[in-house]
C-alpha cells in the first residue's frame, strides 16, 4: 500500500524539478530581451551624440547658413559694406530707383555673445508707421553697418539665426569681386568659408 504513495511523491518531485527548469529559461528569455533593448537604447544615445558632434562641424553650419539666407534673402544683389563681424546687403531694388533704401537694406552678422550668425532686416511694421524712415540711402556717405545697429538699438530689426554654436567669424572683401564677400566659420579650431555672393550682381546706383 505504500509503494503507490512512494511514487506519487516522485512524480510531484519530477513535476517540481520540470516547473523549475521552466522558470530558469524564461528567466533567462527575459534577461536578453532587458539586455537586447538596453543595448539598442545606448546605440541610439550614441548614435544621437555623434549626430550633436557633427552639427558642430563648421561645413554643415556653413552649408546651412548659405542654404538659410537663400531662403530669407534669395535675390540680394550687392554687398555693400563690411567689417571683420557684419556685411550690410542690399536685398532688392522693391523701391524701384536703382539705390539704397532702408527697407532694402540687410545685415548678416556674428552675434559674439550667443556664438551665432544671424540675418537682420527692419521690421515693415516700422515703416509703414514712419514713411520717411524709408528714405533713399546716399551710396557714398552711408554707414550702412551703423545704420541698421542705431535700428537694433531701437528695436526695430527682425532676426533670423542662420548658423549656430561658433567660436568666430571672419568677414572680408579682400580677394574677392567686387558685391561680394567671403565669411569664415571657425568652430573648435577647424573653419569653412561660406561665400556671399548674390546669383546676379546688381550695383546700386548714386
């Protein structure tokens, strides 16, 4: 009578042991799967760091700011003047007369304080409220750079970031053609130049 007990007590033992197994390997199971997406998550941090380094690469900032100025200014015709920081531009002949207006009038400029490059213009706002600030610009006497400052300080200007994240700017018109100029973008020690060239040239006129 008691050897059917015996092997009652076996095979729960068995079934015990096979229950045991069981757990183990789902255990298991469910470890990979926690270490398999752990392991895609830091890929993803990585690859999204790596992808934060590049956009400090001053080529991409650069083809970036020429591709954003093209859209906001996409037919300026002449660079008018420039220091090693701004370049005043004149964007378009809106007011038809061949010269300067200063609703015609733009700047890029380098943003010291925020590491930025940005593109400035006078708020139309502004000059539909006072028409004589839209008078016509002497070309020869005009400081076009202080102008558009004397603008921010009034905060009349409109802006627009073109590049972000530099260390400095350098802008000249020394050896390029004449409307033009050429901007250097440093950022970590490496730099990239970005031409500002308008797609056709248009010099004002007295």
């Amino acid at each position: 009578m008691r050897r059917p007990f015996s092997i009652a007590i076996g095979a729960r033992a068995r079934s015990r042991r096979a229950f045991t197994l069981i757990e183990v390997m789902f255990a298991v199971l469910l470890m990979g799967v926690v270490g398999l997406a752990i392991s895609g998550f830091l890929s993803a941090f990585a690859a999204g760091t790596d992808a934060r380094a590049n956009m400090n690469d001053p080529a991409i900032e650069s083809t970036l700011a020429t591709r954003r100025l093209t859209m906001l200014a996409p037919g300026f015709c002449w660079v008018l003047q420039s220091n090693p920081g701004s370049a005043a531009i004149w964007l378009s002949d809106t007011v038809p007369s061949r010269s300067v207006h200063l609703s015609e009038l733009g700047l890029v400029r380098f943003d010291e304080t925020t590491g930025e490059l940005v593109y400035e213009f006078v708020d139309p706002a502004f000059l539909r409220e006072s028409y004589k600030l839209n008078a016509e610009l002497p070309l020869s006497s005009t400081d076009y750079i202080a102008l558009m400052d004397e603008q921010r300080n009034e905060d009349r200007l409109l802006r627009h970031i073109l590049a972000e994240g530099i260390d400095e700017v350098v802008i000249t018109t020394s050896g390029v053609p004449e409307g033009q100029a050429r901007i250097s973008v440093t950022i970590d020690g490496f730099s990239a130049a970005i031409s500002l060239s308008p797609p056709f040239l248009e010099e004002p006129l007295q």
